[in-house]
C-alpha cells in the first residue's frame, strides 16, 4: 500500500530508488471519481517499472481543467484513496495543470499516461525527452470515464 507524501520526499525517495537501480514511473490525473479505468491505467505503470509515484491534480487545478462544480471528491480523499491501491507507492497532490515542474523535480525514468492520450499528445513528452526518460502510453483502452460515470449516474436517478 502506498502513501501519501509532499514533493520533498518523493523527490528524495525517487532518487533514493534510482540510486538503488531502479526504474521511477510517474502516472498523473485528477482522479475525481475512481473508476475501473483508474485502476488499469495505473496497474499499467506500475508494470513499467519498480516505483510508482501517482500525482494528483489538487482541487484548484481540477477545477480549472473540468469546470465549476468539479471536484467532486476534495484532493485529501483522492490521494487516500489512490494510496490505498497496490500498484501505487507514492502520491502527491500538485496544483499545476501539467506535471512538467514535477517531472523536473523528480526526475522520473517513466512517465505515463493513459489511452486517452497517444505518446505525441502528451503535454509533458518534451520534459521527458529532456531529462532523458521515457513517455508510455498505458491502460486499458478509454471505455471508462468520471464524465461517462457521473452522465449514467444522471440518467439511473433522474428516473427514481
């Protein structure tokens, strides 16, 4: 079961496990509303390598990426929940709208993101390029969605 920490500590951790040969993978999103579709996009990176670091996009920062009303959950109960996963090692909650400061920060050997995205789309690819790691697209394809969730959510009570 992972943990939730601040930028320090995993900036330290992630070096701590390089320095021991191994590979730091970061995934990253906002995770408003866990899914099934979560869950594989992070099994996926996980699977890249030795150390996950998941960072989650803090509650300002979701807001401005989804609009009013969102989050649905506050980013406390997000990075708990992501933590309690068994693929996930780390987490840490960031209010950018991209991970390119935390990618210069944490140096990762892997960053990930899921299906929804192609390695070309990535906002962070040329950080990655930078810093000399790898962009991996993983995941299960994108069949699932807080968006999709929340509209058959609607649609089942609407009808109550």
């Amino acid at each position: 079961m992972g943990r939730r920490v601040d930028l320090e500590t995993a900036r330290r951790l992630a070096a701590e496990a390089r320095q021991a040969g191994k590979r730091v993978v970061l995934a990253n999103g906002c995770f408003d509303l866990i899914h099934v579709g979560h869950v594989r996009y992070l099994e996926g990176a996980k699977a890249e390598g030795d150390l996950l670091v998941v960072a989650v996009n803090g509650d300002r920062s979701v807001t401005a990426l989804k609009g009013p009303g969102r989050p649905f959950m506050n980013a406390d109960e997000r990075a708990e929940l992501l933590a309690a996963m068994e693929a996930v090692d780390l987490v840490v909650v960031f209010e950018d709208e991209t991970v390119a400061a935390l990618i210069e920060r944490l140096r990762p050997d892997v960053h990930c993101k899921g299906t929804d995205y192609t390695e070309q789309s990535v906002p962070e690819r040329e950080e990655m390029k930078r810093i000399g790691g790898l962009t991996k697209i993983v995941g299960d394809p994108k069949d699932h969605s807080t968006r999709d969730l929340m509209a058959r959510l609607r649609e089942r009570f609407r009808k109550s």
